[in-house]
C-alpha cells in the first residue's frame, strides 16, 4: 500500500566515506574521485548556495590538497569529469531499483558539473547526464521516477523536465512553500494566484511534487520574480518572530543572499505569543496544507507537517545547525501519548490532516494530472478548478488566507460547469447546496476555511 522513494545523493559524497578516505590514503583508485583545486584560482563565477568557502584543506598522503565542497566541509564533491565516478553512480541507482525504489530523487543535482570559469550550475553536461539516467531508468525499469531537487528559481526548476520526455518526471514546486507562507502572513493570495496561474507540465509523463516543507528550511531563492524585496524582508521578519533563523548564500561579488527560512511551517505561519487560540492556529495550518492537497501534482507531506511540530530550539542550541530547528528526533511514546490527546496540538492537526488526505483520495478531480485552472473569485482565496481526466467530476477547490469572512461567488456558466442533480457538497465539511442552473452560486468562506465543492453526478 505504499511507494519508496529513495534519496541518490549524487553530487558529493561524506569524508567519512570509503571512497573519501581512500583519496586521503592515496589510493590510485580514488585520486581522481574529487575535484583539486588549486586556490588561487579565480571561481567567483560560481554560483554559491551557501556562505561557507567552496575550496576546503585536507591532509593528504601527497600533501595539502583543497577540494571542492559546494555545500559544507564534510560533504566532498564528486568529479563527474572521471568516467569511473560516472559508472558509480549508474550502478547505485541500478541498486536501489534493484531493491524496490520506485521513486528516485536526484539531490542537488543542479551543481553536479563543474567547469572553472563558469557558474557550474545548470551546465549542459548535468543536463546530459540527467537525460542517461532517464534513459537508463526507461529501459531496464519504466515504472521508476526521476525527481530532480534543484531549489533554484521557477524557470530554471522546470528547465530538468528537459523535452519533457527525456529528463525528471517530476520537480520540485520549490516556490510553493514560500508563496504560501506569504498569502497567509498578508492575508492575500494574489501572488500565490498569479504564479500557479501559470504552471503547466510539459506532457503527460511530468508533473510537479507539491510541498511545503520538508528536513531543510523553506527556501526563498525560488521567490525570485515572483515577490519584491520589501516582501522577502516582510517573511524574514516573521521567520525571526516565529523563533527561526535565516540562512543566506554567498554571491559572486562578495555578497550575501537569504537563502532559506529555518523554521518549522507550523510556527512559520503562527508565531508563538500572539494569544491566538490553539484552533485557530491549526485552522490556518491545515489551510495552507489544503492548497498543497489540491494543486495538480503529487503532494509530498513531511513528517513534522503532519504531527503539528513547532521549533526544536532545543537541538539548535545543542549543534548550532540552523537546520536542526526542523530536524528533531521524536520518541514514538511521547508521540502516541500526544495523539491520544484530543486537547493537544498534534492531536489536532494529525486528525485534520488525515481527514483532508482521506478525502483527496477518494475524488477522482484531485489526480496529478488532472485538468487544472487557476480561478480569481476573491484575492483573499485561493481558487482551483480541478477536472478529472474522464471530464465527468469536477472540483472547486477554494481556500481562505484571511483572518476574515470572505464572501463567494461562483458563475457555473463561466466556469463551463452543468450540474444536472442539481445539488454542490463540500467534501471537507459534507455541506450540501441545492443550485439552479445556469445561476451564479454565492456563500460566504470563514476565516482560514477549506472548502472542495464536489459538482454531483
């Protein structure tokens, strides 16, 4: 009853690895696994995602060397110029579909080539060696997906759906997270309405992996077009608030950047100390994981998503890694004992979400591939139409990113919907209303409310 994805980390390797350590031995096999540098080398052509040094010092049996550590010191990147590096990597990914992968996500696959004097970002080679991986997975095992993770800005994400055909069949919706996060702190979903009004896979074999949070931070460089400065700043802010942190990159000219957001989504969208309710908290939670739900694509739900977690501050202080704040081990009692707790905040949003994820299942409107229209009935709201690919149901999916009511208007005849029972039912709260044909259909949403209304057979 269930699918594995599998994490290829393909651009670097730990030093603690076998074949790290036997560079640092001095064994011919692995001299040529990592890229040297030397450091006096112009790379301010590098496009950075981090603050730290690209060129980190190790101790070799031949002597100083400096590698290449796009990421941190302890993650050494491998030299795809090396053909055996190469072969390495296809036997690994042969591995894990040979152990039942049906997923495969390509990590960080964007820096995977490197050429000094370029960005060594997006290179045609990576692109090159995504389309052979594709290749590869088509003829041995064509029920496998490729998922590339390349948290860059929108044109340069869908730019590893290649033809199409021929590279990932599935990316990241990186500027999801962020969008969301910032209809809800505005109360606005125009921005998020004007981006996902202009998303489309490019066949029938792509489609998006929709998200909002996930064991790294909400990132924010994929934001770029798509919000201003001052409302970057604006989510900075808040992130501060939430008791997060930001974590930046390092640009070419000495520069430095947001890169993401550290914080649980949970408290990125309900700040601790504002005397708000415990409902209404989880009221604007489960909203903004509704629109994720409801995005053509397929949804991926992070585990602290799903239990409600709020900033593990704790274990910051403890490893000074911003990215803990998100990453906390939790103990399966404590846990059990929160989810028998009908008073607890994990109590309640794992028995919101669960609801919400058991009615997506059921309805056939909500498939990845589904027809999908992006609707602009009130900016407060965030509107789809979802059509499943029979064309015989169809979904409105709206949602309220305000603090206030917000009144609705649905034109059936604009939306080219008949309804020949007569009769629309929220699936969220089993609300059933009698139209008449051809006319407009009015309601009012309340704060934070999640409405899919179910045009009846």
């Amino acid at each position: 009853s269930f699918k594995l994805m599998v994490d290829a980390v393909l651009n670097h390797v730990s030093t603690q690895s076998e074949w790290f350590q036997g560079f640092l031995r001095g064994d011919e096999k692995y001299r040529e696994y990592f890229i040297t540098v030397d450091p006096s080398t112009d790379l301010s052509m590098v496009v950075r995602p981090r603050d730290l040094p690209l060129l980190t010092p190790v101790e070799t049996s031949w002597g100083t060397q400096y590698v290449w550590t796009t990421f941190s010191r302890d993650q050494i990147d491998l030299n795809y110029h090396n053909p055996d590096v190469l072969l390495e990597m296809i036997d690994i990914l042969l591995f894990y579909i040979e152990q039942g992968a049906d997923i495969i996500r390509l990590d960080a696959i964007a820096y995977l080539w490197k050429e000094i004097g370029t960005t060594c970002i997006h290179l045609p080679q990576t692109h090159a060696v995504v389309q052979l991986f594709r290749a590869i997975v088509d003829e041995v095992a064509p029920g496998v997906l490729l998922i590339t993770e390349t948290n860059v800005p929108h044109a340069e994400n869908i730019s590893y759906f290649g033809d199409g055909t021929n590279e990932a069949h599935l990316v990241y919706q990186f500027p999801l997270p962020p969008l969301v996060a910032h209809a809800f702190m505005r109360g606005t979903a125009r921005h998020l309405t004007e981006w996902a009004a202009g998303l489309e896979a490019p066949s029938e074999q792509t489609s998006f992996f929709n998200f909002t949070a996930s064991h790294d931070g909400v990132g924010v460089r994929p934001l770029a077009g798509l919000l201003g400065e001052e409302e970057l700043e604006a989510l900075i802010e808040q992130t501060h608030a939430s008791g997060g942190q930001v974590s930046y990159k390092l640009n070419p000219d000495g520069s430095k950047s947001p890169y993401e957001l550290n914080v649980t989504y949970f408290d990125l969208l309900n700040p601790p100390g504002r005397g708000e309710s415990l409902s209404l908290q989880v009221r604007r939670f489960l909203a903004s994981q509704a629109i994720m739900l409801a995005l053509a694509g397929m949804p991926g739900i992070y585990f602290h998503s799903l239990l409600g977690s709020r900033n593990y501050l704790e274990g910051v202080k403890k490893t000074g890694y911003p990215r803990t704040i998100n990453r906390e081990k939790l103990d399966v009692r404590e846990v059990e004992a929160a989810l028998a707790d009908p008073r607890s905040l994990r109590h309640a949003v794992f028995t919101g979400y669960r609801s919400l994820l058991q009615k997506r299942i059921a309805e056939k409107a909500f498939h990845p591939n589904a027809e999908q229209r992006v609707l602009s009935l009130n900016e407060a709201v965030f509107s789809l139409l979802r059509v499943a690919p029979s064309g015989e149901e169809a979904i409105i999916a709206l949602h309220n990113v305000s603090t206030t009511g917000q009144p609705i208007t649905i034109n059936l005849h604009e939306l080219e919907l008949t309804i020949p029972a007569g009769h629309l039912r929220d699936i969220v709260s089993g609300a059933t209303w009698a139209v008449e044909q051809p006319a407009s259909f009015a309601f009012e949403l309340e704060p934070y409310q999640v409405a899919w209304l179910k045009v009846l057979p």
